[in-house]
C-alpha cells in the first residue's frame, strides 16, 4: 500500500473517532469500520479477484478505500454509493487526496433505485454497511445482480443483532446460497451463491 494511502487512512481513522465521540446525531457520525475489517475486506477482494465491487454506504469514504486499493491490484473498479450529500463530499475530497480516484465510482443516490438499473450476475462483491432497515426491499436485486461464486459482505450483524431479525430470516430461507457469519468486530456476515 502506498505511504500517501496509508498516512491519509490514519487520518481518517483519528477524524472518525473524534468525530463520533463528538456528534450525538447518528446521521452526523461517520461509523467507519475499523482497520482490521478494512484489512479482511481487502483480502476477501484479493483472494476472490473481485474487479466489480459495489459498495453500499460510502461515509466518508474510508471503507472505499480498502476496497479501492484492493480492486486495484485485480484491475477492478469500486462503485460506492451514499445519500448523504455531506458525507459524499467528505468521500470525493478523500477519494482525490488518495491516488485511487480512477478506481472509485461515487454515486449520490437511493441505493435500490441503483440495484434495480444493474444487470443480473454483473457484480463480484457487495459490502453493505447502510440503514440496515433497507436490506430487506434491496435482497432480491442484491442476489440477481451478484455472479455465482460472487460474495456479499455485511457489516454489524452482531453489534445491530435485532436490526437483522427480519433480513436473517430471509436469507436463511433463500436457496442456492451459503452464509456464515464470523465475529469480526461488529461481526460480518458472509454470503455466497
């Protein structure tokens, strides 16, 4: 990894945490992942030669990051998305700072309007780490657009357990797929078809 990359990824771990322990409106926190889950989505992306990857829940940016630099040893391209224009803005500003910005496609728009458009079996790589609230709506194009082989990663499954309750059942009752869940930080649920 690039020093500018790693130097501009300890900032943005120290601006998030302050941050965080600053903002009292959840909307207003940047909720980034940690390091050591930056570092496991890196190496799922590598291990797997993942070159088309969406991410659903940019912030600001950070978790783009890893994926991007990832995908750029594969040849592959990140296409992030966020409704939040502030944080979208916080994401370009550390997207150009990064020297991976002709990897990353950022788009400021409603996720599942964004699914619906992809084409089926398109997609190698999917981190969620959005409104969980959403996943329901979003499974059936999540699973459409993802090829086989093709893994979805989704952060918080064990810290937000009860927010997963619906999205739980649904998958666990969805044919032709594998699902493991590992307790990595906020706990990472794994599925692949």
């Amino acid at each position: 990894m690039e020093k500018q990359l790693v130097t501009l990824l300890q900032q943005l771990e120290e601006f998030g945490t302050q941050n965080d322990l600053e903002k009292e409106q959840k909307e207003e926190r940047m909720r980034n992942i940690t390091r050591d889950t930056g570092k496991l989505l890196a190496f799922f992306i590598k291990l797997t030669k993942a070159r088309n990857i969406i991410e659903i829940g940019t912030s600001n940016g950070y978790s783009t990051l890893w994926l991007a630099a990832a995908a750029e040893q594969n040849g592959g391209r990140v296409k992030t998305l966020e409704v939040s224009e502030y944080k979208a803005q916080l994401a370009k500003d550390n997207f150009s700072k990064s020297g991976l910005s002709d990897r990353i496609l950022l788009y400021e728009m409603d996720a599942g309007h964004f699914l619906e458009k992809e084409k089926t079996e398109s997609i190698d790589f999917i981190f969620l780490d959005s409104e969980r609230y959403h996943y329901v709506s979003w499974w059936k194009d999540i699973l459409r657009i993802l090829k086989p082989g093709g893994l979805i990663v989704i952060d918080n499954v064990i810290s937000h357990a009860s927010e997963f309750e619906l999205f739980k059942n649904l998958v666990n009752n969805t044919k032709d797929i594998e699902v493991v869940t590992i307790p990595q930080d906020s706990g990472l649920m794994l599925i692949t078809k």
